[in-house]
C-alpha cells in the first residue's frame, strides 16, 4: 500500500484559480480596480485605498496596515472615484458577493 506523507504534499505544484467575479486574494493589492454591481452606485468604480491585515498573538488582537490581502477576515478600504465615497469591508464579504469585479 502506498501512503502519502505529509511532506509530500508539498511537492505538488499548485496553480490558482483566478476569477474577476470571486477573485482570489493574491490578485487584491493597494491600487486594484473594482466596478461596482450593486443596487446603489451601480456601475461605479471603486479603488483599494489601504488594506489592514487583522491577526492574534498570544490572546491580543492587532492590526497593521499592508499592501497585499493576507486572510479572509483582513479589512480592504475602497475609495469610490465618482463620488469620493469610502467602504471599509472584509476580504471575504468583497470576494464572495459578486458585487464588485475586479477590473
């Protein structure tokens, strides 16, 4: 019988799946472009103004501002060009929605 060890895994190439409706979080940095689907501001452009990653250490809670998405809980804030509008909303709520597109 042939078992896989754990550390074999590691050895198979993996490719992402990426997507402009539930896009991945390697292709969300500080700059990327969205249009917006949604009922309000529909067909709007928003752009990622900051991006705050939320972690825990030893029961504590931080933050720290960074230029790429780390986890699915991270905080993305957007900035709408029409309007000049800010949302402020997780990675996760923003991919999963299909409200906004990547552009």
């Amino acid at each position: 019988m042939n078992t896989t060890q754990k550390h074999d895994l590691n050895k198979i190439p993996v490719r992402v799946f990426t997507d402009a409706v539930f896009f991945h979080k390697s292709q969300v940095k500080t700059g990327s472009r969205f249009i917006c689907f949604g009922r309000t501001n529909f067909h709007t452009t928003w752009v990622v103004n900051s991006i705050t990653h939320i972690f825990s250490e030893k029961r504590r809670m931080f933050q720290t501002k960074t230029a790429f998405v780390y986890a699915l809980k991270d905080i993305v804030e957007l900035r709408c060009e029409e309007t000049g509008e800010f949302k402020k909303l997780r990675f996760s709520y923003l991919s999963y929605s299909a409200i906004y597109r990547l552009i």
